[in-house]
C-alpha cells in the first residue's frame, strides 16, 4: 500500500449525520495523500423508495425534481469542512450499494468511506443492506464504523491503529495496509492475532498443547512483521474473534482497526463471517482490506 493508491477516494452521501461524521475521517486521508475526494449520491427507483407505481409524464417529471433538489444538497454537503480539497460530485440512479461499487471499479479508488445504516437501540447489531453489500462487492478497502458520529470530534483516528490478521493469505495485505496507515501518520500499530480457540480449551492441564498453539501463531506474527519490515507491538489473544478484537481495540485506545475480508472478485469469494462481527461491535471504525 503506497499514497499513490489514494489517489481517489469515494465516499457515498445519504445526507445523514452519520454520512457527515464519516467526512472527517476521508478529509484527513485526503489531505495527507492529496487525494480526489469523490462524493457520491445515489437516487433510488421511485418504487424501492416509496412502493409507488409511476409512470409517464409523472415519473419523469419526479425523477427531475429530486434529481435537482440532490443535486443542490450534494453541492452543499459538508461545503465548509471539504473546502481546499479536490472534490468531485456524481449523482447516479440505481440501486445504490450496486451503484457503489461499479462507481469505485470504473474510478479505480483506492478505499470507500461510509458508515453502517443500523438504526435505535439495535444498531451495534445492524451493519444495513447497502453496507453489508458493499463490503462483499467491492475491491478495494472499504472504511466503515457503526457509530462514527459518537466519537469525539478532535479525536485522531489513525494515532493508534490495531491490525488483526487470521495469518491466512491475505494478512500481508492487510498488513502492508495497516503499516501504511502507520507510516503516514506517525501513528502506534498493535498486530493481533485472535487464536479461534474457545478460551477454557487453553486453560486444560495439556500445556504443552497450548504452548504450541501459541508459538506457531507467534512465529507466524513474527514472519509477517519481519517480511513488512514494520514496528508493532504483537498480541496474541484466545477466544470468540470479534469478542477479543474489540476488547482489545478498547484497551489499547485503537482509533482504528485493520482487517482482511475475502472479495467477490478474488480468490476468496464471499466476505469472511468474522468481518460482519467485528465491524458492528467495534468501539472504532474499521478498514476490511
């Protein structure tokens, strides 16, 4: 991962405050790579928003008139903080997490920012349709979080950076990724990896069954750091994946996390389950490379 992958940056706009909230975190990559800041909005068929049935002179003339009024919402979305940024606007019409993802291959972007759409009480719960589709269509990294308008506004999000790695294939990407975000922002990366293990299995009286266990996931920890020639401090931890993640984001004081998920278009078919899991109870946003 390099700044030049940066180039472009797309962040989906639905208007809300959770959209507003992801704006900070693609303002400051944007700034530090000097990044295109894409920002898209998409208009949904009449009849998945509203389940009407219009046709004619009617339809065309609705879809006119909510075309403009997005337009003028989208040109002043955020104008004052996106202001000195290369900052380019697109509306499309379609259905939007489709519409997403064939945006951010036909531009060649080197990450989607957007928050989840849960809603009440349930949303640490909830990662929303078009989010959820999102992270297992598209091919570059997706940045998300499930409540990123919660979170302080002069925080610094990259200071602390936790990249968990299942040791499988692509946790040199996900590494390289962290370690870039590391590099550019001076900031403190922790590389963990989850062992899935329950945790009373590691407590049996066979130790050296789980000393084992532990020293082939160090070493691997160990080949991974030395191969991307990165400072980080290593942590091993058993148990459910997205339970201990978390708990550890939480303890470190992790801004962010950094994780693998699989691609639609690569060799790994279909977004890893633990993915889904760590987005919706993390305390920070996430980045699945």
């Amino acid at each position: 991962m390099t700044a030049h992958a940066l180039t472009k940056i797309l962040l989906p706009v639905d208007f809300s405050e959770r959209c507003a909230g992801a704006v900070r975190y693609a303002r400051e990559l944007a700034l530090r790579c000097d990044s295109e800041l894409i920002l898209l909005h998409v208009l949904p068929p009449l009849h998945a928003e509203f389940g009407l049935q219009i046709e004619g002179s009617m339809l065309v003339e609705v879809y006119r008139t909510r075309a403009e009024q997005a337009e003028s919402e989208l040109a002043a979305f955020e104008a004052h903080n996106l202001a000195g940024l290369k900052i380019r606007r697109v509306i499309l019409h379609g259905d939007p997490s489709s519409k997403i993802v064939e945006c951010a291959r036909e531009e060649a972007v080197g990450l989607i920012t957007m928050p989840t759409h849960g809603y009440g009480p349930f949303r640490r719960f909830i990662l929303g349709s078009n989010t959820a589709k999102v992270l297992h269509d598209a091919d570059c990294p997706v940045w998300t979080g499930v409540h990123v308008e919660e979170l302080p506004v002069f925080s610094h999000p990259f200071r602390r950076i936790l990249c968990a790695v299942d040791l499988g294939p692509q946790s040199a990407r996900t590494l390289a990724w962290a370690a870039w975000l590391q590099q550019e922002f001076g900031g403190h990366l922790t590389l963990m990896h989850a062992i899935s293990a329950h945790p009373e299995s590691l407590d049996e009286p066979d130790l050296s069954w789980r000393a084992n266990i532990l020293e082939v996931a160090e070493e691997e920890l160990l080949r991974l750091q030395t191969e991307a020639g990165v400072q980080a401090d290593l942590l091993l931890e058993a148990g459910e994946p997205a339970r201990v993640i978390c708990s550890a984001a939480a303890r470190v004081g992790a801004g962010t996390i950094v994780i693998g998920r699989g691609s639609a278009a690569g060799d790994f078919g279909r977004l890893r389950t633990n993915a889904y899991s760590i987005i919706r109870q993390s305390p920070c946003p996430v980045v699945s490379v």
